[in-house]
C-alpha cells in the first residue's frame, strides 16, 4: 500500500523525534512521517505536497493550520483529558508511544478508506497456518519461534486463532484492543480495515502480533466470510510478507480456513493415541474433499520445550533453546528442497 504522509508538529523537538523514531520502527504503519519545528516551515511543505495526517501540539494550533493541504489534523493535548478542538479531534500527548499511535491510527482508520493496492509493487505474501488435532504438541511455542526466525528477514504478522492463549499472563502484558475490535470494525465497513489493525497490534520480539481475544466467544461469532475478508485485505493492503495463524481446535469452519494458507504446519505426538487422532483427521479431509490440506500440510515431531520465565525473557528461551534450532533447520532444509521435517530420531507418522 502506498504510504501516506504523516507531520508531527511540535515545539518539543526531542518528543516529536522520538515520535517519529518509533512509528519508523513499526514498518507496518502505512505513514511516511516527517517532522516540522515552525508553522513557517509546514506552510512552506503544504504549498508543494498534501498531507494526510497532521498531529500537531495544541500550544501550534492556529487558524493558518487549518487552511493548509492537510487533510486531517490531530491535536496533541497537554491536559489530562483529551477533548476537541473545534472539529479537530485531540489525543493526550503524554501517554505511551503505543499508547498514542494506537489511538491516533484508530481514529484515522474511521475517516479513510482503502486505496486500490498497487499491485506491480506488492510482496508476494505468504500465510503459514499452525494448526494440529492432537493436543499439547507445542503447537504454540513453534508458532512463536517460526514468526521470530523469519522476522529477522521480513515482515511477520502472528495472529491467534484459540480459544484460551494465555497471552495476557505468558506475556505479562495487558492489551487495550485485540482481534475482536477488528473483527468489529470489519463487521462495520465504515472504514480502512487494515489502519483500524494496526492500531491493534503490538511489537512481539521482532514481529508484529494482534492481540488474541480475552473472549472465545468473540472468535466463534465471526463467520468464514469475515475471517477470508480479513486475510485478503492483509495480502492485499499490509506491508506483512508472512501471516502466521495459530489457530485453536474448536474454531468454527477449521478446514476452509486453512484452505487460505500457503503451507500448514503440523505438529503431532508421536503415540498410539495421537497416531488415531491423525489417521481419523486424515480420513476426514479425504471424505471431505479437503485434499489439498493434506497436501499442504508438514506432519512433524517437535522438541521438547518447557520454557521458566514469563514476560519479555519468554521469546528468548524459544528461540536460543531446542525449538528455535529446530525450527531454523526445517526453514534450511526447505530452501535446499528437502521434504523430511521430522525432528533427529522421531521418524514419520
């Protein structure tokens, strides 16, 4: 998607740079942000080009703003509560990086619509879904460290797609939006989907991910449609080369979904009891007429994998211990052309 500009105006040149330093690192946000110090030099920028977002400290907020080529304009407040400003809506200026963006982009996502993708300049994007019908396989710990390998390269977004994550205590983190407000929003189509996303989705390691639903409930209202509305307006407006989806057991219409992907990992056990579940699986599909799951699917037998901390340290035990080595031999041996994802000693199922 082509990106739009984005001005910060603001006396306070440390703030505004440190703004614009992380909305720089959240390459997912579709804005090319600049910085402007004087009302003088926003002017002159605004004879040549048009902006379309304009967050601007209420201490600069003048007339002369609001008839320049500016499309739309935020107010950075400095009192407690935000208000507005005349028909310009206000955001509190001393919250979180996270915090502001998040909600400046929601706002935004509201006013615009999509633009038409621009299809000669588009990435190729892939959508890798993890998914297993046997239980307690490490199902989620592989999905966690596959998005944090392939991020060190490209542009990762992991979506989760289960019932009970536990993401609000692994993580240690609480989330003010998640998948449900996206959905939400989508249901609504009053807006840029993908915009109203991005002010949903959080820094994981070197990925982006959107925040699971606190509810199952929410996840299983949303139909097949939605759920194929979401993913198309990503690979065709998100600037992600690689959609991860962990998705749960009891999701509603699994198998059309994973139609959608590009690839599905499978992790299995390797038990009499699991070795049932797979070949009842199996036979499903095939009666089904779901070939082509089984086609795309890599059965595999993953390493043990009990990390001891929470929060932020998390990550780093997946991807330093036995599964990140596993998952970066099963991406090397996918680039030589090798099909045997079997982890050293498991053999096949």
């Amino acid at each position: 998607m082509k990106k739009q500009k984005f001005a910060i105006l603001d006396m306070e040149e440390t703030y505004a740079y440190n703004l614009m330093e992380y909305l720089s690192e959240r390459q997912s946000v579709p804005f090319e942000t600049m910085v402007f110090g004087s009302v003088e030099s926003l002017r002159a920028y605004t004879q040549q080009s048009t902006l379309d977002l304009l967050l601007v400290s209420a201490k600069m907020m003048c007339e002369d703003i609001r008839k320049m080529d500016i499309r739309r304009i935020m107010v950075l407040s400095e009192g407690e509560a935000s208000g507005g400003y005349g028909d310009c809506p206000a955001v509190y200026k001393y919250q979180s990086s996270e915090s502001l963006v998040a909600e400046v982009m929601s706002y935004y996502a509201r006013q615009e619509i999509l633009p038409q993708p621009e299809i000669s300049l588009k990435r190729q994007v892939r959508i890798c879904g993890v998914y297993s019908p046997v239980s307690r396989c490490g199902k989620t710990c592989f999905a966690l460290t596959l998005g944090q390998i392939l991020a060190r390269r490209q542009l990762v977004l992991y979506i989760n797609l289960e019932d009970y994550s536990g993401f609000a205590s692994l993580l240690e983190r609480q989330t003010a939006s998640d998948i449900s407000d996206v959905m939400y929003f989508l249901r609504q189509n009053r807006g840029n989907v993908i915009l109203k996303l991005n002010s949903a989705t959080q820094k994981l390691g070197g990925m982006d991910y959107l925040p699971p639903a606190p509810c199952s409930q929410d996840l299983r209202e949303v139909s097949l449609t939605e759920w194929i509305q979401l993913l198309n307006e990503l690979v065709s407006f998100s600037s992600y080369e690689t959609i991860i989806l962990d998705i749960g057991q009891p999701l509603g219409e699994v198998f059309s979904l994973l139609s959608q992907c590009s690839v599905i990992y499978m992790p299995v056990c390797d038990d009499i009891v699991s070795r049932a579940k797979i070949a009842q699986y199996e036979n499903l599909l095939r009666e089904m007429d779901y070939e082509e799951i089984l086609e795309k699917s890599q059965k595999m037998v993953l390493p043990f994998c009990t990390p001891m901390m929470q929060g932020e340290y998390f990550l780093e035990q997946l991807v330093d211990g036995p599964m990140g080595d596993f998952v970066q031999k099963l991406l090397e041996r996918k680039l030589s052309g090798q099909e045997d994802i079997y982890g050293p000693g498991t053999g096949g199922i």
